[in-house]
C-alpha cells in the first residue's frame, strides 16, 4: 500500500519554478496559501477553491452535475453511504482543496476504507469526500484566463490507488455541444473567471449524457503555463492563447512516479524522440518529459516510446 504524503508539501511544479517561468507562482495547496494573490482571496468566490465539500454544495445549488458522493466528519456516515451505494471501485478524498492527488484514493473494496479514512485524517482532519468514480468518455481540464477560455487538455489518469495525472495532451477541441454546456457552467463562476491573471482550472468528465464537473483549482502548478518550457516548445504564452484558435503545435506532458533523476536523462531522451524531444525534469521521485509536435500521430507514437522506456527501467 502506498504511505502517507508527509507535510510541509512540495508541489513538483513550485521546485521547477523560477524567474524564468515570469509568473507569480501559487497554488491551492493550504501550504502554498501565503503566496495567493489577494484578488483571489477576495473575490467572493475563493471559498470554492478551498474546500471541495463548499464547491460541491454550490454545484447542486446550481444544478451542475457532480459525481455522487457523500461528505462527513463521521466515519460512521461514510461508511453507511459505502454499504448502501455499494458501487465500486469509488473515490475517497479529504474535503480540502488540494493539488497533484495528494490525499485522493481509489477505494476499489469497502474493506479498504478504514485504511484509507485513517491515511487522509491523519494529514487532514475534518470531514471526508466519498464519491462515485467515474469512467467517462474522456477526462478534460478548462484553463481559463483573464475571463477567457485559453486551453483545453485532455488528462489520462494512473491506474493505481492515486488519483494521480499520468498524461496530459493539448490543445483538444471539444464537441461543439459539450462546449456550449460547459460554458454554461463556467458561467456560474464569473467571479473566479475575473480576477485578474489568475489561471482557474476546471476539471470535467465527459459522459454520453453531457460534462460531470470534478474539480476547480487556481495557480501555476502546471509546467505547460511556464512561459520558457512554452517558448522551447513553439508554443504561445498562455495569456496569448485562445480556445480553438490554430495553434499548429501539439504538446504533450507525461508524468512517471517512483523515479529518480538518475533513471533518464536529456540525451537519451532526446535521441529516443529527435523531433518532439522539449525537455525533461525530475523533483522528488517524480519524472515530467515533454513533447511537442505539429504532427499528433508523431507525437502518439513517441510517446509510446517514453513510456516503454520507463517501464523498461522498472524491469
């Protein structure tokens, strides 16, 4: 089993950020809050992004589908809604807002849920979020920006007890009807969406039946908003992109745990991909390689390339 994250928390992306990257950088992590830009803070709407258990109450007020779920204090009341929902594999995670899937599990038995109930209120005490996890068509994050839709990417989750990123692809363009919904959506959080250049993310699965929102974080924490990781790729700065404008290039982060810096490096990463080889990093036990190409099936295939190549340093 996997052991608890201990604090003070270290975003990987705050250990690779520094005067190059041109922005202020925070994120939602409470240990990151002395860096939050006050508009933010007093925007009327900060509360949403730093409680999960707040967000999702505004969510039904609004009628914005949510995954099912159940929040309390109580083990005992989460328990009750485990036994009588009885729908697993499901998602447990503490009800503060955080980043990068720290505190946030797969709970594919009920007789793992005492563990893991413990593992997040021994970090975070107070009440518990379980909910159904869902399988959708697609899994999407919403970066707006200065009140307008920059990006949007595609996410791949790990297939583990984390609820962990392995992969995200961008830019994707979405179904013209699933995109009308979501702006309807993002229409109830105008003043998140007008705090000056603050990134707020907006995390959705796609369903047969419309977008189901998961989450909405703000900050830096995203290597592919770094300013010079953009510009070694051929990208715009953030701030000049637009939704569904051509960009002609495609980048494509992905992410390996359990590493260390010594398991890769740039030349043999680069001699791997020639052509879509941007760069690499690596902080704590985790690697980040990014890949950047005009051609997406060039990039599908690299990055199938990266991957066998890590599994391969696993044995």
């Amino acid at each position: 089993m996997y052991s608890i994250m201990t604090r003070p928390y270290i975003c990987p992306s705050q250990a690779l950020i520094n005067a190059e990257h041109g922005c202020h950088f925070f994120c939602d992590h409470p240990d990151c809050s002395q860096n939050t830009p006050e508009a933010l803070k007093s925007c009327g709407q900060y509360d949403l992004l730093t409680s999960r258990i707040k967000l999702r109450e505004f969510c039904r007020e609004n009628k914005i589908a949510i995954p099912a779920g159940t929040a309390a204090e109580q083990f005992a009341r989460i328990s009750a809604w485990a036994v009588k929902t009885n729908r697993f594999p499901m998602a447990i995670k503490t009800g503060i807002n955080l980043c990068d899937g720290e505190a946030s599990f797969v709970l594919k038995a009920f007789r793992e849920l005492p563990e893991f109930y413990e593992r997040i209120t021994a970090d975070y005490p107070g009440a518990v979020i379980l909910e159904e996890l869902l399988n959708p068509k697609a899994r999407i994050e919403l970066t707006c920006l200065n009140a307008k839709i920059r990006m949007a990417t595609q996410i791949g989750l790990e297939k583990s007890l984390l609820l962990r990123h392995v992969w995200r692809a961008f830019p994707v363009v979405l179904p013209a009807v699933i995109m009308q919904q979501i702006k309807i959506i993002l229409s109830r959080f105008s003043r998140l969406l007008e705090v000056p250049d603050v990134p707020i993310r907006f995390s959705f699965a796609i369903k047969a039946d419309g977008p189901v929102l998961i989450s909405v974080n703000a900050g830096f924490n995203r290597p592919e908003y770094f300013l010079h990781w953009r510009a070694e790729a051929g990208l715009p700065p953030l701030a000049e992109c637009e939704y569904q404008s051509p960009v002609g290039r495609f980048g494509k982060l992905l992410f390996f745990s359990g590493f260390s810096g010594n398991d890769a490096d740039a030349d043999k990463l680069r001699q791997l991909c020639s052509t879509t080889f941007v760069k690499y990093a690596a902080v704590g036990d985790q690697i980040t390689v990014f890949l950047c190409s005009d051609k997406a099936a060039t990039l599908l295939e690299d990055s199938k390339k990266v991957d066998a190549f890590f599994k391969h340093q696993t044995g």
